[in-house]
C-alpha cells in the first residue's frame, strides 16, 4: 500500500469507524426512532469524502469545509442527539414525527450537491496523484503535456491608492465603534459585546456594516503586502517600510476588534485560517494534509474549549463527543431544518420573501420596516421560541422556498460552483502560486453560509469581495494562463518536476 493509500485508511478508521462507534456506544439510547442510524450514515459518507481529500493532499477548500459541516452538524451531532433523545435546549418541540422526513432533505441536497460536483467536474480540469508523490493534470483523460516553469511575475497592489484607503477605512471605522461600545466590551465576553453594540446600533443592519469595516479592509491589506512580495518563481522582495507598517497596524486593528474572546468563533476561526493559508498552511502537499487533520482537531477539541470564554456563566469544558452535541444549541442545524419544514408544510412556503431579504440585505429598516427577518429568527417566532437567535442551514432556507424542488436545485448548483472554483484553488497550487485572497478566506466562511442563517451572513461576504475587487494587484498574470498546464508540485511540496511521464494518473477524489 502507498503512503497515500495509508494515510487514507487511518483517516477513514477515524471518522468512519472509531467516532462514529464512540457516539453509538455511550450513553443511552431513547425510544425516539432509528433515525439517528441514518444521521450516523451521512457522518460515515462524510468521513469517506473527508479521508480522499485528505489523502489527495490538494486545497479543494471548499468541497473540504462541506463535507466537514455535513460530518459534524448533519452527521455525528445529529445521530447522538436523536439517538439520546437530548435536542438542543434552544429548539425546543421538536417531535420525532418529523425526524424522517428532515433526515431525507438532508439526503437529498447531499445527493444533489454531488451530482452538482460531477456535472462540473465532467468539463474541468481534474487533478490527480502519482504513487510516487508527484502531482499532475489531466484534461478530459489525455496525456500531460511538457510542463515548463513560470515567469517570474508578483502581484503587487498600489499602496497609496488602494491598500491605504483601505486601512484608513478599518482605521475609522474601529475608531468609531470603539468609541460607541468601549475597548473594553471588546476583551470581555460575547454576550456583553453583543449587549453594548444592540444599544449603540439599534439597526442590527447598520450593526453589521459598520462591524464588518473594522477588520476585513485590514485582512485584505495584509493579504494583499505579503502576497504582493510573493513572485511566482518562488523567490519574494523585500517589503518596504510603508508596507510593514500597513501590516503591523491592519494586525493590531484585528486583535483588538477581531479577536476570540468576544468575537464568534466561526468568524475568528475563518479569519484565522486565511492567514494559515496566508503563511503556507497550503503550500505543499504535505502541509495541506496535516492542515486538514488540524482543522478536525480544532472543531472537535478547540471549538468547544473556546466556547468557554465567549459566555459570561463559567462553563465546564466539554471534550466528550457526545456530551458536546447533546442538548447543545450550538448544533441545532437538524432540528432547525425538521422546524423549516414543520413551518412550510403546516403555514406555507415564503416563496421569495426570504431571498429578498438576503438580495436587499443592505437596505436599513428604517427605510424598509417589512424587511424580511433572518431566517432563523423568522423560524424561531413562528415556533414561538424565545430565544431566537438560531440558526438556519441553507437546506432550511431553500425548503422554505418551496420544497423539496429549490433543495435539489439549489444544492446541484452549490456543487457545481463549488468544483469550479475548487479547481482554480488546485491550478494555483499546482503552478506554485499563492492562493488567491479569495480562495483564503470564503471557503472557511463557507462554514457560516451553509450553517447560516444567509441574511446575517451576506453583509460580511459582499463587503469582502467588494474590498478585494477595489484592491486587485497591479499586476497580474494574462487570464488565460490560468488554464495553462503548471508545473508539478512534489509531494513534500519543495521541489518542481519537469515533464512528467508515466501511467495514467488516478483521480485524487
């Protein structure tokens, strides 16, 4: 057996056998139904798309944080609560009548995302692994062509017209949040964060904007300086006084605003991980590996440890896989879809209202008072919660939409995007490119998207993208070239190989 071919079958011994094994295998099981086996199927489907990706040791970022949500969140999390019957404390009624049918949607985007997948993958570009650790392409199955080293070009964003401005907006905007709510609320506990900033901001939309501004112009600069030093031959120049200053202050600026303490985990978690993609956490073949088994262990032991100190009630840390799970509302994403669908099935669908919400996000509601509310307060009202700060996963939203139909749509279109820029994620990788900004942080927001609610989340999303397009590197390479053939990439990720020869190289997923 390879080493590839071993790394595989320890990864699949983990999440597929011994996780799975220690959720059926403590505590006691509740007479609530045998849906939980079917939760327990998608953790182990799960845990066999996981154990490729991370076999194949290539940034398929994206595909990589779906199937690690669809592991924890509609998997493992799901079958020991149904299993136990212990649902989280923020959803309560929610009756096993409705479990089969949730579990079934579920199935069914999962379905349909692969579907979504193939469909794209049939006309891209696919990647695969050599048994001796060398990594090629493979277009529509024909031999690789002679593959020569790239020029030797760097990124380089103008500094006074485009990062300045920028850090001069993060600047600005934590100086006036700072000043509204304390830098103290800052380093104290999410719910006192929170608290301040509901007074300060009665508008949750302006909240969001103005909270979005004091640190993403500031990841994207500092993004920006250390890729731009990056040339694509391997070699870097030297920064400049004015650029090491931008970083140091875009740096402290997200300490302060951006940090763990009162900041949501997901948020700070993807911030976090841009800046390990940043700083080589997938720079080669065998750091992405071992960057992907460190973000498994971060969700299943630094997630719950962290929640310890966003809360003002001191809370016992929970390493238990199971007790971490049950009765905890931090994974209600299976009982807020059975909600959704109670909620559409008994009042109707919302056809378009919710999607309005998310496309008009941007729009105050004091010019708009009927704005559409985010979907998981929406769903908590209607099944008369009093804490209604839940979440709504994206099978949720497309339900309410109209059924099973927007579901299977949905997600087939959610796969094919996803392997489409997948694929532009590897080809950088391949020709021994840093990733792009974009390609360092959403497929780690991707996480808060598909766990939602989308409303809540789309403020940050559009604000990024439009502080990345107004920063775009001076000079970059002809577009074309991207689908050129790179060069390989050795396993170790340290050295190139020239044209490669040999047999016909296998899917890396």
């Amino acid at each position: 057996m390879t080493s590839r071919g071993l790394v595989r079958a320890a990864a699949m011994a983990v999440l597929m056998v011994i996780i799975p094994w220690i959720v059926v295998s403590t505590g006691d099981e509740a007479h609530r139904g045998s849906v939980w086996i079917l939760c327990l199927a998608i953790a182990v489907y799960a845990g066999w798309r996981l154990s490729g990706l991370i076999a194949a040791a290539v940034p398929r970022l994206y595909e990589f944080i779906f199937w690690l949500f669809c592991y924890i969140f509609m998997g493992i999390a799901p079958a020991s609560q149904l299993r136990t019957d212990i649902m989280p404390g923020t959803t309560p009624f929610v009756l096993p009548s409705g479990d089969l049918k949730a579990g079934v949607i579920v199935v069914l985007g999962i379905i349909a995302f692969e579907i979504g997948v193939l469909w794209d993958r049939n006309s891209s570009v696919e990647v695969a692994m050599i048994d001796d650790g060398r990594v090629t392409e493979d277009v529509h199955g024909s031999a690789p062509a002679a593959l020569s080293r790239p020029t030797s070009v760097s990124e380089r964003t103008p500094m006074l017209s485009r990062l300045v401005p920028m850090l001069a907006l993060s600047t600005l905007a934590s100086a006036y949040i700072v000043k509204a709510i304390g830098v103290a609320s800052f380093f104290s506990s999410r719910d006192e964060r929170d608290r301040l900033s509901a007074v300060a901001f009665p508008d949750p939309t302006v909240a969001v904007v103005i909270g979005t501004l004091t640190w993403i112009p500031a990841l994207v600069v500092i993004h920006r300086v250390i890729n731009g030093s990056r040339r694509t031959d391997g070699t870097r120049t030297k920064l400049s006084l004015g650029e090491r200053a931008a970083v140091l202050l875009a740096g402290a600026i997200i300490l302060v605003v951006n940090n763990p303490l009162s900041t949501a985990r997901y948020v700070f978690g993807a911030m976090a991980l841009s800046l390990v993609v940043l700083f080589g956490g997938f720079a080669s073949s065998r750091r992405t590996r071992w960057t992907m088994v460190g973000l498994l262990l971060a969700l299943f032991v630094a997630f719950p440890v962290a929640n310890t100190f966003r809360r003002e009630a001191e809370e016992a840390v929970k390493l238990s896989l199971t007790n971490e799970y049950q009765g905890n509302g931090d994974y209600d994403s299976f009982a807020q879809i059975h909600n959704a669908i109670h909620i559409a099935d008994t009042e109707g669908y919302t056809y378009l209202q919710q999607p309005l919400g998310i496309a008009l996000f941007w729009v105050p509601r004091s010019i708009w008072p009927n704005k559409p509310i985010d979907t998981g307060i929406y769903i908590g009202e209607h099944r008369g919660y009093s804490f209604t700060n839940l979440s709504a996963p994206l099978w949720a939203e497309l339900y309410l939409i109209g059924g099973v139909v927007p579901v299977v749509i949905g997600f087939t279109a959610v796969g094919k995007i996803i392997r489409r820029a997948d694929t532009r994620l590897v080809k950088r990788f391949l020709a021994h490119r840093p990733l792009t900004v974009v390609g360092s942080f959403v497929p780690f927001y991707l996480m808060i998207l598909l766990r939602g609610s989308l409303l809540q989340a789309m403020a940050l999303v559009v604000s990024f993208l439009a502080v990345v397009r107004f920063t775009r590197p001076r000079d970059i390479e002809n577009e074309a070239s991207e689908g050129s053939l790179p060069v390989g990439r050795s396993a170790a990720g340290s050295n190139p190989v020239g044209p490669l020869a040999g047999p016909t190289p296998r899917s890396a997923t």
